[in-house]
C-alpha cells in the first residue's frame, strides 16, 4: 500500500485494486478503522466475489462456488465501486489508469490483484479454478467409468498452496469407491508431511484419512513431468507412470 496526504484535504481517497478475498478485507478492515474519513473505491474487472476454495466441489457434480455480487458489497461497505482494470500507474502523480481509459486519483492505494497463474510443468493438466469443472469433468467421469485406473496429483516445488490438491484427492477417491472402480491415486508433495503448515495435529489426521481412503501421499518429493503419463521424483530418481 502507498499513502500520500490528501491533497483536497478533504475526506482521504482510498483506491483498491482487486475484488478478490484480499480487496474486501482490506475494505472492511480500512472501513473499521478509519470510518467516515475515507473514501473508497474498488477497482475490479469481475462482476462478482466468488468463494474460489469452493471451486474444487464443481468437478464432482456439487454445487457450484458461491458467488456474491461485488456491486452490493460494495454498497455494504460505502464505497464506490469501477467495474475496470487497473492497467499502469503513475505512482509521483498518485493516479490509476484503468483498462478503459478513465484516471483515478488516489491518496493511497492498495494492489490486490491476486497471483499470475502459470503451468509448473509442460506435461499433465494444470488445474485452474476458474476452469476447473471444464478441465476436471471428463476425468471424473473416465473414473466413474473404469477408464482411468490411476492418477498423480502434483504439486509443484515453488511455495504453493497445497490443500486443494488434497481435497481433490479425496474426493476422486471417494467418487470411485461410489462407483465401484479401482483408481490407485498418488499425491506427490515438496512438504515433509501431509498439510504440514497446519501443524502435527491436523498433518496427522489428514495422513490417515488419506491412507483410509486409499490415497497415497509421497512427501519430500520434488517432481518433474518429464513426458504424458510419467511423473520424475526427486530424491530417490523414481518414476511413477499414470493414466
Ligand atoms: C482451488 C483453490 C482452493 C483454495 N482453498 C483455500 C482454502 O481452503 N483456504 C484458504 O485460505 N485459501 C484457499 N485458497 C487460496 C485463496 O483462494 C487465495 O489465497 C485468495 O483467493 C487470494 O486472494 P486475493 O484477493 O489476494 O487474490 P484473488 O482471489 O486472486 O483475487 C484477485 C482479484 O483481483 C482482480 N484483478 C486481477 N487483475 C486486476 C487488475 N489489473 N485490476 C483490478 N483488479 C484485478 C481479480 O479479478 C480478482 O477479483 C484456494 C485457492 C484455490 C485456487
């Protein structure tokens, strides 16, 4: 976040780029802090907030990620929301240009335009949530046919956010005992232990649900997709072959 002093001297012009889980907390933790003396302005491209740790429910047939429309909350919190991009700044003249050409001053901002997604590896499906009922449906289905009979789920060695592969995991293991097929499913992982960063309690609860429904976690494994189907894991140089 950069601040500048008001220049109006009037009420302080607050702008926040982003609409994501980030942006609204900021909003609201600015809202009860300083109240009536700022003003805010959200700056986000998507009509709406959607609940993105939901999205791996869709793949499976359950209901889809909660969305919330950005236009209320906004209302909720008093600020005006700017349905565009942020696209450059000019951070000495404390200005904001947007996508659709318009300048919004500021005498703080905050970015919380989220993370860049990119592939970790050149081989195998990189999941993206906001695609993930179109890149997953069809797996599922193959599992509930008895055409897939084994799968890798992957993480990649930079520091990334584990937990949804886990969920993934599970519930493509619990869809194919449903549906009384044999699927062996592998999580290979960087932590040293199931969801470590939660701690022992939870990384060992998790490590036996995992085991109770069959799903095989390597951990310390740093692995590469050297071609379709054939997962590298290192240390140790083993290959591990999927559908
Ligand atoms: C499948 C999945 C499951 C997850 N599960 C969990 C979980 O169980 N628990 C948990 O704590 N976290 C979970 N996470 C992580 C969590 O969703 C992210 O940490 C969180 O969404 C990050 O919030 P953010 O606001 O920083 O970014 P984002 O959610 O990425 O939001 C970025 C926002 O910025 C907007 N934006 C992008 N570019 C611009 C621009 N140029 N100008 C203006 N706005 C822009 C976007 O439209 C979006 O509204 C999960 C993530 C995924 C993908």
């Amino acid at each position: 976040m950069s601040a500048n002093p008001s220049p109006s001297g009037s009420s302080f012009n607050v702008v926040i780029a982003g609409g994501g889980v980030g942006a609204l907390e900021a909003a609201l933790a600015l809202r009860d802090l300083a109240g009536e003396r700022i003003r805010t302005t959200l700056l986000a491209p998507d009509p709406n907030f959607v609940v993105r740790p939901a999205r791996v429910k869709e793949p499976f047939g359950y209901t889809a990620a909660q969305t919330y429309p950005l236009a209320d909350i906004a209302r909720d919190l008093g600020a005006e929301l700017v349905p565009d991009s942020l696209k450059s700044l000019d951070a000495p003249g404390s200005r904001v240009h947007t996508e659709q050409g318009t300048e919004l001053p500021y005498d703080a901002l905050v970015l919380a335009t989220g993370a860049r997604l990119r592939p970790a590896f050149s081989h195998g499906l990189s999941i993206d949530d906001s695609q993930i009922d179109d890149q997953l449906h069809g797996l599922i289905q193959d599992v509930e046919g008895g055409y897939v009979r084994s799968i890798a789920f992957v993480a990649p060695s930079e520091a990334v956010w584990p937990l949804p592969i886990y969920e993934l995991a599970l519930m493509t293991a619990r869809r194919a005992y449903d549906m009384q097929t044999d699927v062996a499913i592998t999580i290979a992982t960087p932590e040293d232990a199931p969801l470590a960063v939660f701690g022992d309690t939870v990384s060992l609860a998790i490590g036996r649900l995992m085991e109770e429904n069959g799903v095989t976690v390597l951990t310390s494994a740093h692995s590469s997709v050297p071609e379709p189907g054939v997962v590298a894991i290192h240390p140790g140089e083993r290959m591990l072959k999927v559908d």
